[in-house]
C-alpha cells in the first residue's frame, strides 16, 4: 500500500514537476536494485529530498527514508505525521557537536532491516553551491556497517529553484548526479568522512554542462 | 494518386518525410562505406532531426490549442536555458525572473485570442517596464543595469520572437488559401532549419573565408551564400503552403536565410561570452533546445511582418 501510495506520489507526481522546473537526473540506474544502501547528497533546497526519492527503485521506495532533522520537521505531531506520510521521514534530533547516540541506534536498526537511508551530512540547507562542513554522524553509521555501500550524489543549482527562507518556486535549470556505490576504506571517523565528501566532489567534474 | 492532388500540407509532409528518409540513407551508406566519428555524429544529429520533426508536425498539425501550449512550452524551456548560461545573473533576479515566467503563459493568451495590439505591445512595453521596476523595488542597485537589459532581452529572444510563429495560426483566412496559417508556419520553420543545414553543409564542403571567426569559426562565405541559394530554391518550390507570387516567394527565402545568419550568430556570441560551446544536452548531437531555435528567435518575427504587411494589413 505504501509503496503505491509513494510510487503514485514520487513518479507520477514529482517526477514531470521536478522535469518542468528543469531539474535533470542522471545516473539513477546506478543505485544497488537492494537495500540496504545509503544515498549521500549536498543540501541547497527542500527540493533535494524530493529529487532523491523521485530516483529510488520503485520496489524500494516505501524502505527509503529521507533522515530529517525533528527540530524541524516534527515541530508538533500532526506536521511529524505529514512528513512520515509525504516523505516517508525518519526524524532525529539535530546535533550540533557529537552525533546524539539515541538517533544513531534508531538508523542503525532501520539499516539492519535492509532499509535505505538518505542523508544529507551538511546538516542543513546553508548558502546556495556552498559545501558546509559535514557532520560526523554518517561516518559513525558506515563504521559501524563496512559491508553496507554509500551512494554520492552532488546536486547543481537546486538553490536557484527553492531557496532556503523563500516561499516561491522559480523554475532554473539544476542538475543531480549519482555515482557509483562505494564502500568505507578505512576505519576512522575522520577520514571516512573524507571519503564520502571526495566522492560526492568527484561528481562536480563530471557534471555534463 | 498524384502529388498536385493531394493537400498542400499533405504534399509538406511528404517533403519532409522524404527529406529525412533521403539523409538517413545517405549517412547510413556513408556509414558502411567509411565509418568514422564524423559519421556518427551526422547519424546522431539526423535521429535528433526524426524526433524533432515528428514533435513539431504533431505539435503543429493536431490541434490550434496544442500548437499554442507546445511553442509556449518551447519558449519556456528557452528561457529557462538562456537563464541558466547567463552566469551574471545575480541572486536578488530570482524574484523577476519569476514575473518573466509568468509573461509566457500571457503572451501566448493574447496569442491564441488573436488580440494583436496586446500581444504586440505587452513585452516590448509592459514587461520592459515592469521588469526594472520590480528591480528597483528590491533596492540592490549593484549591477542592477546589466539585469535590466538581459532579463527583458532574453523575454524578448526567446518568448516574443517564437510566439510570433503561434500567432500565425491566429491570422485571419485568407480567400484562395486553403491551409491558412498552418502553412505559412511549417513553411518558416522547415526553411529556418533547412537554411542551417544547408549553411552547414556547404560550408562542410567549400568553406574557405570565415565570416567571423572570433564568434563562430564554422561560419563561412561560401556556407552563407550556399545556404543562401539553396533556401531560395527551397523557398521558391515550396511557395504552395503560402500567399506568395514567385517573386514573394524568393524574397523570403532571401529574409529567412538572411535573418537566420543573424539569430545564429546572436546567440553564438551570448555562449561565447559566457565560455560554452553549446547550450545544454537537451537533444543529442545539437546542444540545448536553444542551439536549434537561434536562427527561428530573429527569422521567425521578420518572415511574421513580412507575410503580415504584404498580404494581412489592409
């Protein structure tokens, strides 16, 4: 049921809408047909969660879950329950420092069930084609989990459409490159963290335009 | 049956399927004979100029309504295009652009209800104003005047000059021309392409003197002048989807040609100032959608008020 309902929402729905504000997708076809995965983006607009869940495997979709921040998000239950119901959300607490341990051990479970995770590391939208630092929480998951593969995705442009603090859509034409699968290397913290963002950079070159 | 029986825009159609047939076969015996990247790339562009056509003469031919929403929808995706090469655009535009979206849909309203006079002075007076006027109102005035002449320019490239080749199916019937405007528009548009085709495939085959180089080093004399000459002829057989006297006829195959050159190399030097060859990958072997409608954004209102003063303003 939810599947369909997702399906019908993120195909039928977003796929043309995304299309007419001049977002292209590329690459999609890259992602594992399985979970468990976890898909790792930069964050412009609100319109990257929509991008991405517009991409997922249809038989996956209903176990693809945006990570989003509950601060935010989940402000009271009904707008908590609207999220889970459009976007098929996970809320955590945001941290701002060291990655809060109890939303760590809920993506954990979600990632053992062979769900996918898309997260998005800056931690929040932040200036227009500007890398914030990313937070440490993903490096944290994919220690934990080395057999589990993270997919880079680098966003152009996204911020032109629907910046953060505006109401309007402006159509622009904005691009969203996948990349291949890749698994952890190594072992620390800081340095799978650098392996994620080199490959989401990785993308900027071999972006078509 | 025979070709002078059928309608004039069943003998059009047959032109163009004939045309593509013609250019598939030959790049597909060229193919076998010496194959090569240039080869393939002949073959990619002439499966784009398939898919092209079929949209277009679709798009052209189903229904009134389904040509205003398809070139409504050409100039948007134009736009859209032009907007996002012109690099210099600043963050605060974000606001107008989204007026200027909004000018499409009531550009093409004007259009579609034959409303001359509105649709005629709208962007060239009201967007024109009202543009830097929701400029000013946001209060940056750091560059403000480079964005008060490319915004309104671009509307004007890409949304005034192709909804001009909507308007001629809003044109009154003419007595003794049975296709009406249809005709007129699949006769500008087939020419315009054609006239690029032609430019570049003499120039492939002769071309020596370069025209203007810094801007576009493909152009050459001898492409110009053979495209030239073909379009003419071209124009001149295909005067059956149009008012024209022979004499007509061959002038506006000299207007197409002519002002095609100009629309062509208008949007070369926008690229080249902002560094790109072509202006996106929207269609394979060509670019963006605005590499193959530049001829179309300067042709398309010169051959409208040529046909209009001639034979539509009494």
């Amino acid at each position: 049921m939810r599947t369909l309902w997702l399906a019908f929402l993120y195909r039928i729905l977003m796929r043309p809408a995304l299309a007419i504000l001049g977002i292209r997708i590329a690459n999609k076809a890259q992602l594992p047909k399985k979970g468990p995965f976890v898909v790792v983006s930069n964050h412009n607009s609100h319109l990257d969660t929509m991008a991405l869940m517009a991409s997922m495997p249809l038989r996956q979709i209903a176990r693809c879950h945006p990570v989003a921040a509950a601060q935010y998000f989940g402000k009271n239950q009904f707008l908590a329950r609207l999220s889970t119901l459009f976007v098929n959300t996970i809320l955590i607490k945001r941290q701002d420092e060291n990655p809060d341990q109890k939303a760590l051990e809920v993506l954990d479970a979600y990632l053992r069930k062979g769900h996918c995770l898309l997260l998005f590391p800056e931690g929040s939208r932040g200036i227009p084609e500007q890398l914030q630092a990313f937070r440490s929480g993903v490096a944290v998951l994919l220690q934990q989990h080395p057999d589990i593969p993270f997919v880079p995705v680098y966003m152009k442009g996204m911020g032109k459409i629907l910046p953060k603090g505006k109401k309007t859509l402006v159509p622009h034409e904005a691009f969203v490159q996948f990349g291949k699968a890749h698994y952890i290397h190594s072992n620390d913290i800081s340095q799978i963290l650098d392996e994620v963002k080199n490959a989401i950079l990785a993308l900027q070159d071999e972006l078509v335009p | 049956m025979r070709f002078e029986h059928l309608t004039a825009i069943h003998q059009m159609l047959l032109v163009i399927l004939g045309v593509l047939v013609f250019a598939s076969c030959l790049f597909w015996i060229m193919g076998r004979i010496q194959p090569g990247p240039q080869v393939t790339e002949l073959q990619t562009r002439t499966r784009s100029w398939w898919m092209m056509a079929t949209v277009f003469v679709t798009a052209a031919l189903v229904h009134p309504l389904i040509t205003f929403i398809a070139f409504g929808f050409l100039s948007f995706v134009a736009f859209r295009e032009l907007s996002r090469i012109s690099k210099n655009a600043r963050p605060e535009d974000r606001g107008v652009l989204f007026w200027a979206y909004l000018a499409i849909p009531v550009q093409y309203t004007f259009a579609y209800f034959a409303w001359f006079d509105a649709f005629l002075m709208f962007i060239p007076v009201v967007m024109f104003a009202w543009i830097p006027f929701v400029l000013v109102l946001k209060g940056h005035t750091q560059d403000i005047a480079r964005s008060m002449s490319v915004i309104p320019t671009h509307l004007m490239l890409t949304v005034f000059s192709i909804s001009h080749l909507a308007y001629l199916l809003s044109l009154p019937e003419l007595k003794g021309l049975e296709v009406g405007g249809r005709g007129l528009l699949l006769y500008v548009v087939f020419l315009t392409e054609m006239n690029d085709v032609f430019q570049f495939t003499w120039g492939k085959l002769l071309g020596r003197h370069k025209i203007i180089e810094k801007v576009s080093p493909n152009k050459t004399w001898e492409g110009f002048l053979g495209g030239l000459i073909s379009t003419i002829i071209a124009a001149f057989l295909l005067r059956f989807l149009t008012p024209f006297s022979a004499f007509e006829s061959v002038m506006a195959g000299l207007l197409i040609a002519g002002t095609g050159f100009v629309g062509d190399v208008i949007v070369s030097a926008i690229k080249r100032d902002f560094g790109l060859k072509d202006t996106g990958t929207a269609i394979k072997g060509h670019g963006g959608i605005l590499d193959r409608i530049d001829s179309l954004a300067i042709s398309a209102p010169f051959f409208f008020y040529f046909v209009y003063f001639l034979h539509y303003a009494s």
